[in-house]
C-alpha cells in the first residue's frame, strides 16, 4: 500500500515538473505558467514565451490556388493566383537542462511542436 502511494506521488511529481509539456504530448509547449498550442498564431507565441533563441526561415509551400473571376468592359476571364507562405522554425531552449522545442509555423500559424537534441 505504501509503495504504491509512493508511485502515484512520483507519476504526479513527474507530470508537473518539466517535463509535463513532454507528457501533454507534441501539440503543445509550456512556456512559464502557460501553454502553446499547434494552431496558435505567431503574435500568441511571442506574447506568451517571448523571443525565441533562434528564427530560421526553413522554405516556402504552396497551400492552395485561387481563381478570381474577371471582368474587363470587354472580355470575361479567370485569373488563378497561387498562395504561397514561408515556412519557419524557432527554437526555445527553458534551461541548459531541458531539451529545445522547435517550433515550425506556415505563414502566421504553428503547425509543429518538435523536441530537438539535448546540447
């Protein structure tokens, strides 16, 4: 019985400490008392972790077309336009005792929360 008190102390002890964002799951990241998510804006992320070590634009994707219906006083005609959004990655180091997070966004949104090398 006592043993067993002690592995639900020690699981709870885990999950709060560091490595509670490990346990969350790669969809998020903690930053101080607050989470991150994948679909969070670059503008949420600044504000809630604040600069990140390193910015490092990655490429660029095309996410879609779209066509745009012309009219000109004479002719008819379909203009399609490609958008295109730049794919970036930032890196957010807690402390020398914490693994990086690497942070990649398309355009303005967070789509990946990745754990990089110990340094």
């Amino acid at each position: 019985m006592k043993m067993r008190r002690l592995l639900i102390a020690g699981i709870i002890a885990i999950f709060i400490s560091g490595s509670a964002d490990s346990a969350l799951g790669f969809d998020t990241m903690r930053c101080k008392s607050r989470l991150v998510s994948v679909g969070d804006t670059k503008y949420t992320v600044l504000l809630t972790c604040g600069e990140p070590l390193l910015k490092e634009v990655v490429g660029e994707k095309t996410i879609g077309r779209k066509e745009f219906k012309l009219r000109d006083e004479d002719e008819v005609g379909i203009e399609i336009r490609e958008l295109t959004v730049t794919i970036e990655k930032w890196v957010y180091q807690r402390s020398r005792y914490h693994f990086p997070r690497i942070l990649t966004f398309e355009g303005d949104t967070l789509v990946k929360i990745d754990i990089g090398d110990k340094p």
